[in-house]
C-alpha cells in the first residue's frame, strides 16, 4: 500500500512499501521538479524531471563526471548500471549523450514501478531496466557489449557480499570493451561504526580497492578527504580500466566540486591500501552498515 498527497503549497511525499522496505519521494521545496528517494529513512538518490544534468548528490556527481571522460563529448554510450534506484545516471547520460544504448539491472520490482509512475523518464530515451539480481543481470551481457558499468547496488544501505569479489569484477570486466570503465560507489567509515566487529577503518574500502586491481591495471578513487581520512562515513567512488585514467581531469573537477574531492591513484593508493587482502565469494561479506546518525 502506498499514499501520496498534494497539498496547496505543491507536492507532497509519495510513501510506498517496496521489496526494501519503505521508500519515499521526498519532494524538495527549492527545486520545483526536484525528488528525494529514500529508502527506510536513507536517501538513495535524488532526480529533477526539468533538468536530468542536475545531480544533487556528491557521489552522484563523481559518477557524472566518469561518464563525462568515458568518451569525446556527445558520443553515444553503452552503459550497463547495476542498481537503479531513481534512475539518476541512466537519465543524466540519456541528456548527455543522446542516442546512447543503457541497461539497468534493479532487483525491486516494486520501486521501479513506483519510479517509472511518479517520475516518469523522457520519451526516446534508450533505457531499460531488467529486473533481477544485479550479478545475474550481469552475467546475461555479452563480452565486451560495454563502454561503462556502474554499480550503485545497496541492500539496507549496504553492498551485498557477491557483488564485492574478485569473480564479480572479472565477470565486469569481460562485459566490458577494451578500454571501457567501471565505477563502483562504495561506503565506509571509521572504526567507530564498527567498533564491536573489531575492524580498523576502511577495512572493507581497501579490500576492495585490493579486489578490484587483481583484474584491472589502473585504478583511482575519489572521496570526500574526511572518509579517505577515516574521520566519517560515506561515499567513495571507484573508478578502474584497462587504459590510462583521465586522473588530472577527475581531480580538477572533484577539487571545485560543492563538495571538494580528492582523488588518489598510484602510489598513493596502493599505500592507502596498505596491503588489504582481494576477497572472493568465499570471503566476501557486505559493506559495513553506516551509523545512526548519518542519516540524523
């Protein structure tokens, strides 16, 4: 069951039980045409029906200007998203890159119906969306269909365990074309949030940056300072090829972001790493849950 209500001041939130528990539409006040989802109080992803390039989110952002750099400007895309919520990326790359060809693979049945009614995407737009597990999903594209994959999957706001091994990111890798990226956002935080595991801060962001560099040769991560530093919880964006990363670009754009990025590669990042050990479906285990008060 769901309730929407529209009152004289504009729109009001849309609350529905889907398959991850309660989510919301969440309208915002500045922004005529501007949603919030949130799932369980946790807010996922944020779309503009009047303008698709608008993306409120940092990470979002981050992932925006990846699939900037993917390719010339303009040029047609082949995106595999793994998660979908709001369809944020898939409509900012639909507004970007006219013509381009994206496959959403989202498990929520109901959240896309909900999405699909109450923020509808554009006629035209080559976009769709398979229902099923996202590494089901995956192992269904055929090599090398993709120019960029990214993975924005998040269960009770945490990444499944098999979505975060070392055979998960090779099968990544054979759906992509030589020379094709792939974008992982990830959470952690300090060892506060996870203090009664007994885990050291940003245990799970290391290891999977250990992970995904047994298949891929060059990789590069942008944050906040504050997460890379182990001083909060949040959003950490992956970015790995087979090629040279487009790293002085990233790191102009996340250095006059809102929110100011960093971008770390080489050297540094694999003292960042600081010899975390590759997990495989046989270790793997789910992004740590943030705290309380992350979404105060």
């Amino acid at each position: 069951m769901g309730k929407s209500r529209r009152g004289r001041g504009g729109p009001e939130s849309v609350v529905e039980t889907v398959h991850g528990g309660v989510a919301e539409l969440r309208p915002d006040r500045d922004r005529p045409r501007g949603w919030t989802l949130l799932i369980d109080g946790a807010p996922q992803s944020y779309v503009d029906l009047a303008d698709p390039t608008h993306l409120d989110f940092a990470y979002q952002r981050r992932l925006g200007h990846i699939a900037d750099l993917a390719a010339p400007p303009g040029r047609p895309l082949r995106v595999l998203h793994l998660g979908g919520g709001a369809l944020t990326l898939a409509r900012y790359i639909a507004a970007t890159r006219p013509r381009s060809t994206q496959q959403v693979v989202e498990i929520d049945g109901p959240l896309v119906q909900l999405v699909r009614r109450e923020l509808p995407l554009e006629s035209g737009w080559r976009i769709r969306v398979r229902g099923g597990d996202a590494r089901e999903g995956l192992a269904k594209i055929p090599d090398g269909w993709a120019d960029l994959i990214i993975a924005d999957v998040f269960a009770g706001a945490r990444t499944p365990a098999h979505l975060t091994s070392a055979e998960c990111v090779a099968d990544v890798r054979r759906a992509l074309r030589p020379g094709g990226c792939y974008a992982a956002n990830l959470t952690d935080g300090p060892a506060s949030a996870r203090a009664a595991c007994g885990e050291a801060p940003l245990r799970f962001l290391r290891g999977q940056i250990a992970t995904v560099r047994t298949v891929f040769p060059e990789l590069c991560l942008t944050t906040d300072p504050a997460v890379l530093r182990g001083k909060r919880f949040g959003n950490a964006v992956l970015l790995a090829a087979d090629r040279e990363l487009p790293i002085a670009e990233l790191t102009r754009r996340a250095a006059t972001d809102p929110e100011t990025g960093r971008v770390e590669h080489g050297r540094a990042l694999l003292d960042f790493t600081g010899g975390a050990t590759p997990v495989t479906d046989a270790t793997a285990v789910a992004s740590p849950s943030p705290p309380p008060q992350v979404f105060a």
